[in-house]
C-alpha cells in the first residue's frame, strides 16, 4: 500500500475513531504476548503501541514510512523505521513478539511476499517468541488474500500455531456507545466466528530453518 504524507490527516482521524475498538481490543489479546520485548511492524500514527504501553508492555513501535515515524516521535511514543521484509536489517536485535496489524506486505495478493515477511518475522523473534498478526477476512475481501494462503506458507517455516480466531463483529464507530461488557460478550460469542479481522498467534520453533 502507498501512503503519502498528504494523507497524515486522513490516518490521525481514523486512528481517533478506532480509538475504543483498538482499547478494548489490546486488552482482549494482551495474554497472547509472552514476557518481554514487542515490535510493532507497520505501526502507522502508533496508537497499538501507545495502548500496548499503557498496559506495562514493553513496546517498540515501527514503520517503513518516515512521515508517520516523525509523528509518533511527536507523539513521544519510541519509533524507529523498520522495512517488514527485512526486519533485522533495520532493527539489528530480536524480539520476544512481534505484533501487526493489516501490515501491506502480508495482505499483498503476491504470496510470494507474504513468504518473505513470514521469513522475516521468524528471523527478527528469539526462539520461542510469539508473532501475533491481525489480517483482513479475506474470505470477504476479494482484493487481498485468504487466511488459507497464509496458513500453507506457514507450514513451511517453523512456527507453531498457537491459535487462530476471527475479531471484530461490530463497525468501529459502535464501540464508542456501547457498554464493554456487551461488546466483549458480542466478540467472546459472536466474533470469533463472524469477524471481519482474523487474529493468528505463532511461535517461534528455532530447528535451524531460517536462520
């Protein structure tokens, strides 16, 4: 996906009406990080990192654009500039997880880099770290690929699926009217099912695959 500085404003407003969905939904995933570091790839304006943060995670937040790295460093969230498919190139240290959202180069109809972001995700974790992604429904979406596509390429690496389940059963905007609990019971029932978002968590098995 190319995004241009002249859009800053259009990512600064939806990230402000994501902003209820995006709390109560780090809260629900937050188990699915082990004890340690995090990276965010492709953290965009930051607000994941900033949430992440306010729960007493470590976060290091990350982008391969340079207008939205000089905005979270406005925003005094810790960002650096990180090309997903390299990630060690630019990090130059492993991570305990490595945490995404719509990231283009997994939602990418070219599979073939979709593999190599897998790759790069496997090589920049320590042995036994997690990689928690969250991915369009692709079922729905035709423009994108499909949660099966991403699951035959990660047969081939050595991740462990630890789980993987659908999120989001209501547009954004009605997370801001709606009472918490009734929207983690809509997602506990509902979501993981019917979600337009599908959420996967691995694990890193180092057997000297990619490494």
């Amino acid at each position: 996906m190319d995004y241009k500085k002249s859009d800053l404003d259009y990512w600064i407003k939806t990230t402000q009406r994501q902003y209820h969905k995006d709390m109560l939904f780090i809260k629900r995933i937050k188990k699915y990080f082990i004890q340690g570091s995090i990276l965010e790839l492709g953290a965009g304006c930051g607000q994941l990192s900033k949430l992440l943060s306010y729960l007493g995670l470590i976060v290091q937040a990350s982008d391969i654009n340079d207008f939205f790295i000089e905005y979270m460093i406005s925003q005094s969230i810790n960002a650096i500039k990180v090309d997903a498919l390299d990630i060690i190139k630019y990090t130059k240290i492993k991570y305990d997880n490595i945490f995404c959202q719509g990231l283009s180069t997994l939602v990418t109809k070219d599979l073939s880099i979709v593999e190599k972001t897998y790759q790069s995700i496997y090589k920049a974790l320590n042995d036994n770290g997690r990689a928690v992604l969250i991915l369009p429904n692709g079922y729905n979406i035709f423009k994108w690929n499909k949660l099966k596509d991403h699951i035959e390429i990660i047969k081939k690496l050595n991740f462990k699926i630890f789980k993987i389940f659908r999120d989001q059963i209501l547009p954004s905007v009605y997370y801001v009217n709606i009472n918490p609990l009734v929207i983690n019971f809509l997602e506990n029932a509902l979501g993981r099912f019917f979600g337009v978002r599908n959420v996967i968590v691995l694990e890193k098995i180092n057997l000297g695959g990619y490494e």
